[in-house]
C-alpha cells in the first residue's frame, strides 16, 4: 500500500516537473518577442509594424510613383493643349475655310467668263465689229453711231438703237420676250450697210446682247440716255419693214457698244 502511494507520489512530482519546464521555456521565448525593438534594419518580417518604418511614409521610396505629380499629373504628357487642341492643326481656318479657294467669286461666280465663252461660241462665222462711243444726239428714241471695218462698199455703215416707250434706267435682254421681233420690241438695234436715205444695201436685226440703260436726263422730246450693250449678235434681215431673218443669212457681232447722249453742253437737248 505504501509501495504504491510512493509510485503515485513520484509520478505526480515528475508530471510537475515537466509542466514547469514547459511553462518556463514559453515564458522565455515570450520574453525574447517582447523584447524585440523592431529594429528597422535586420528585422523585415516579425517585428515590422508598418507604423515606424520609415519607409512606409517616404515620398521619395516607397508612395513616388503614386503622388508623383510628375508622372500621374503631368499637363504636359495629358492635357498639352499643343498636341490636343492645337488649333494651327485642327481648325487652321487656311486649309478648311480658306475662302480665296472655296468661295473665290472670281473664279466660280464670274459671269463675265461665262457669258464670254457663250458669245464667242455663238458669234463665231459672224462679222466682228467695233463700235466707238456714240455721242451724236439726234431724237430720244433713236440713237445713230458708226463702226469697223465697213462692210459695204463706199456707203456708211450705220447701227442704230431704238428706246421706245417710257425711258428708264435699268437692264434689258434683246433677242428674247418683246425684243424678239421688230414689231414690238422696246430696246431694238439694227445694223444698215451702204446706208443711203431711208435705205441700205443690208440690214441686220438682233438676236442676243444685254442693253443697259446707265441715266436718263430730261423729258419728254427733251430726253437723253447714257447706256451700253454688252455681246451684241445680229442676223441678216430681208429689209428694214419688219426685219424677217432671212435663211442661212450673215451676221455682224460686237463684243461691246456704248453711247453716251448726255453731254455738259446746257444747250444740247435734255441737259438743263
């Protein structure tokens, strides 16, 4: 009985004795962690809290490439205005709006070259003349001037106008609506080679030009006219009655006539 009490003594003194050689190695190690300063130098890995180190906080190590402005922020790489919106390339109003080559009115707009090249192609095979400035006065409603080269043979050749009804200045199309025809027209011009009295060798009616009535001065049979006519084009007519086109007839054709009736002299007709 004794024996055994011994047994049950020693075995419980023994089981003490290793409980308190394992409290006391774990109480060492504890003591070694807490004695750990976390020295930033050799310990990276168990001691580091992240809160002394001060790689943590060190704009130039560990946040550059996060904060940087340089890089993340740069207006030079991202908003550079001379690459984005650069207006010498993007809205260069020479290239895009450039208005001497898409709205050149010399080039697109100009009738004169038109209406040139239309005249030139219809007056071709017809006479050209020249007619200078017509300053003889002679009745308001008709208007006498000469021109080159004759036509005829010693006769003068004569162009006439005629301005019937109400004078006003403005611009007329011959050879279409009233003026097509001698009988009613209201701007009529007429060519008489080897003119000679109230008769000619040839006469010549119009068929195209564009009349302009520039100013009108005085009343009545008093009237006067300053005015041109641009690509002029006749036909040959059978007389001067009713001016009929005669079949495969000639023509006389002037590039431009112009008359100008109203003078400074107070005692001419219309210039008072």
């Amino acid at each position: 009985m004794k024996s055994s009490n011994f047994i049950g003594k020693f075995i419980l003194v023994f089981l003490l004795a290793i409980a308190f050689f394992v409290v006391s190695c774990g109480s060492s190690d504890e003591k070694d962690t807490m004695t750990d300063t976390g020295d930033t130098v050799s310990d990276e890995d168990s001691s580091d809290t992240g809160i002394t180190d001060n790689d943590y906080d060190d704009s130039s190590s560990d946040s550059d490439a996060d904060t940087e402005s340089t890089d993340d922020t740069d207006t030079v790489d991202n908003s550079d205005t001379t690459d984005n919106t650069d207006t010498a390339d993007n809205t260069d109003t020479a290239d895009n709006t450039d208005t001497a080559d898409n709205t050149d009115t010399t080039d697109d707009a100009d009738t004169s070259d038109e209406s040139d090249s239309d005249f030139e192609k219809a007056a071709e095979g017809c006479t050209m003349i020249e007619v200078p400035t017509i300053t003889m006065s002679g009745y308001p409603d008709e208007i006498n001037g000469y021109f080159s080269p004759a036509m005829g043979g010693n006769a003068i050749d004569i162009i006439k106008i005629f301005l019937m009804g109400d004078l006003k200045e403005g611009t007329y199309e011959l050879g279409t609506g009233v003026n097509d025809n001698y009988t009613q027209c209201q701007q009529c011009v007429m060519v008489w080679v080897d003119a000679e009295l109230a008769a000619a060798k040839e006469y010549y009616f119009q068929t195209a030009g564009t009349l302009k009535i520039t100013k009108v001065a005085g009343e009545g049979d008093a009237q006067r006219t300053n005015g041109n006519i641009k690509n002029l084009i006749l036909k040959q007519a059978e007389d001067n009655s009713n001016y009929i086109f005669i079949p495969d007839g000639k023509c006389v054709a002037a590039k431009f006539v112009e008359w100008e009736t109203i003078t400074d002299d107070p005692s001419t007709p219309g210039n008072d």
